[in-house]
C-alpha cells in the first residue's frame, strides 16, 4: 500500500489533495507508526499473548484496516485504516521475527543470519507482487480497488499463516508472563496514558491547535523520544546481569546506525516516489513500478549474500557500517541526479536502478542483520521486545526523515541526509571493535 499512498494523497482529482510536503510528512509518520507500534507489539507477546497469537491479531487488524480504505475514501475513513494498519502491523511485524529466531534459536550466528535473510528474501518475494499489482490497479482503476486488493493480500496472507505446519510447531507461550500485581499496575498506567492523551486531545481541539501538522510534529519528537526512555528502562531492569547490559550498550550504538540508515531509505515512500512522478522518464511503465526495484534486488540479492554469510564471517558493526555507507551513497547519487532534472526535463530511470542499487545492497547488510542480533543480544524473555526495539529505530528514522523532507527539497536534501549517512557510517566503522568487545563477537 506504501507504493501509492504518496500518490493519492497529492491527487487533486480523486485523492486527498495535499501538498507534497504534508504528503510526505504524512507517509512518514504513518511508516514510523507501523514501526513505533512494533515495541508494544513485542511486550504484549512477550508478557501476555505469545508470538503466534500476537502476530495472527495483528493480521486480523491489518485486513481490517485495508477494507475501511477500500470502502470509503473520506479523510478520517483514510486517517481510520491508517491507524488500523499501523496497530495491527506492531502486532505482526515483531513477533514474525521472533517466531523465526525460536526456530532457528539453537543453531550457530551464520546459520541464523542466513535464515533471517531468506526469511527477508520471502518478505520482499510478497511486497515486488503486491507492489506491481497494487500500484497497476491505482494509476488505470482508481484508488480504492488498489486498497482492496491490498485486502485481498493480506486475507489470503492469514490463511498461509494458519495452514503453515513449522509456525504450528513454534512455542506459543509468552516467554515472561505478566503477574496479577503488574498486571494491575499496567492496567493503572495504560488508563492514565489514555486519559491524559484524550484530555490533551480536547485541549488542542478546542484552542484550533489539533491540525494534521501539529499532530505530525508530535508524534516524530514522540518517536525520538520513546527509544531514549526505553533503553534507560532496559539498562534498569532489574534481573539482567552485567552481560546483558554491555549487549544493551552495544544495541545502542547499532540502534543509532539503524535511525540514519531508515531516515534515509524509507523516503522512498514518499518523497522519492513523487520525484519519480515528476521527473522520471517511466518508459511507458506505471510510475508505482519504480518501487518494485527494490524487491526485485532483495530476491536478487538476499540468496547471494545469505551464502555468503555462511562461509564469510563479518561482525554485526561492521555490517551496519558498511548498509550506513551504501545507503548513504544512494542519496548523493539521487543529489546528482535532481541536478539534471530540471524544468521539464525527464531523466534516465538508470538513476533510479542506480539509487535502488546502493539502497538494497545496503539493506542487506544492515536490516536481517538488525533482526537476528537483536534475537541474539535480547536478555531471556525480552526477544519479541528486542526486536520490536530494531523496529522502533526504523520509527524514529522515518519520523527524522520525513519531518527534514518536508523542509528541505531537491538537492539540499539529498546532499544533507546522504552527507550524514556516509559520514556515520565512517563513525561506527572505527568505534567497530569496542562495540564488538561489548557484544562479545
């Protein structure tokens, strides 16, 4: 659904109208709140739901959300199946994850990162489908039958969940149970949190202050916020020994590397899909197409280097390092090539191939990696909260990014975020053994 979101929220004839600032502020909050989700999603399988059960919830959830876009495409209808799609994403998203570490949890660091990588390759063998017929069906139908096709996914998706024999299998008990006594108390603060929440929501609407643009802004310092109170929390947890709080600290300098790279390849989304409608020569193909270059390379790709992974040992830094680098590089790539867009002028969709390129190879190296050491550093019955963590990096990234790409355009911010990513990169790439150190690789 990412493929054409961007597109019908600026479409002034059948779409919501905005400007393609909001458009992209919007998208990426609505990206950053699937991810932000995933936390709470990992600690409701964690203390209460299980895995399994969790993330068959929030597929339930997803498929709604899907068909209240189909049916109506009114503003609040679309905000409506926006939030739905997010919940029931932290539901799923973190705790598939979790569900292929159970499974692959006793085997060796090379085993398991080759696993996580088909699992991504799996995942993206899905997304090029839908990317191709979801976006086809928005730009020569109309936008609500792209959205119930989406519906259609995500129904026959359950199915598959529920007849797969492996998942059947996996462990379904939440790994740290909730007591009666904080039971109690998360009941007390979740009503607190409503209640101020609701309260503040009323304050702003009365005083003319709950506009979409404010309500963005709130939830990206929300999302820079929520990972700095969650590690200290981690960090004080009682019961984790000394080991388990260096694997924290380390986790903290990959959660880092994690925000640049997000912040920069979630714009695809959005901004970079809008300047492939503007300037972009399609060869005659759907511009929702150009997004399915980056599932095409991951099934490219994922096979090669999940190979590679079993006969090469390279550490987790380092592969966070280098994904940083690369993702980094597409940006000034992209920083280029709006300098030869201009006017009217449409270029070469080589650039695109070029950007994708960088990007994808970049994604390998840091995201099934992210997943499989977040299950390795996760305290015991914190793995679905660990992964959920990797997540909310993504959360954060995305709120960064797209709050920088609804004030700066073109080639400013192409230079400014790639400038970064390239220069973190660099950062993480000599602090590369002390964190190694730290996780004991």
């Amino acid at each position: 659904m990412r493929t054409v979101l961007a597109l019908f929220l600026v479409d002034t004839a059948n779409g919501l109208g905005m400007s393609p600032a909001m458009a992209t502020a919007l998208v990426g909050a609505y990206l950053s709140a699937c991810y932000f989700t995933a936390l709470p999603g990992g600690w409701l399988a964690d203390r209460v739901l299980g895995a399994r059960r969790a993330a068959l919830i929030g597929g339930v959830v997803i498929l709604l959300g899907h068909v209240a876009l189909a049916l109506d495409l009114d503003t609040w209808t679309v905000y409506t199946g926006l939030v739905l799609i997010a919940l029931g994403t932290g539901l799923q998203k973190p705790n598939m994850t979790a569900l292929v570490g159970k499974l692959f949890g006793e085997r060796s660091d090379q085993e398991r990162d080759a696993a996580y990588s088909k699992f991504y390759a799996s995942i993206n063998i899905g997304g090029l489908l839908a990317t191709l017929l979801v976006g086809w069906l928005g730009v020569h139908f109309d936008w609500p039958v792209a959205f119930g096709a989406a519906a259609v996914g995500m129904a026959a998706s359950l199915i598959v969940f529920l007849t797969s024999g492996g998942l059947r299998e996996a462990d379904d008990h939440p790994g740290n149970t909730l007591t009666p006594a904080e039971r109690a108390k998360v009941l007390k603060n979740t009503s607190i949190t409503a209640g101020v929440t609701a309260l503040a929501a009323v304050l702003a609407s009365v005083t003319g202050s709950l506009t979409l643009s404010h309500s963005l802004t709130a939830f990206s310092v929300l999302a820079v916020l929520a990972p700095l109170w969650y590690f200290t929390r981690l960090l004080r947890t009682p019961g984790i020994d000394e080991r388990g709080r260096a694997g924290i600290r380390a986790y903290v300098w990959l959660f880092a590397s994690a925000v640049v790279f997000w912040a920069i390849f979630d714009l695809a989304a959005s901004n970079v899909q809008l300047f492939a409608n503007d300037h972009v020569d399609m060869l005659g193909l759907p511009v929702t197409w150009q997004a399915a270059l980056n599932p095409v390379m991951i099934v490219l790709f994922a096979g090669v280097l999940a190979a590679v992974w079993k006969r090469v040992s390279l550490s987790a830094p380092a592969k966070f390092s280098t994904g940083r680098v690369l993702c980094g590089a597409s940006f000034l790539l992209l920083a280029l090539a709006a300098t030869q867009a201009t006017g009217t002028l449409h270029i070469s969709i080589m650039w695109l191939v070029g950007l994708y390129f960088l990007q994808t190879l970049g994604e390998l190296f840091l995201s099934p990696t992210g997943l499989s050491i977040s299950h390795k550093l996760a305290p015991a019955g914190m793995g679905s909260q660990l992964a959920g963590l990797f997540f909310l990096s993504a959360s954060t990234g995305d709120a960064i990014g797209s709050q920088v790409a609804s004030h700066l355009t073109g080639t400013t911010l192409y230079l400014t975020l790639g400038s970064l990513a390239v220069l973190a990169g660099c950062t993480m790439a000599v602090a590369t053994p002390r964190i190694r150190a730290l996780i004991q690789e």
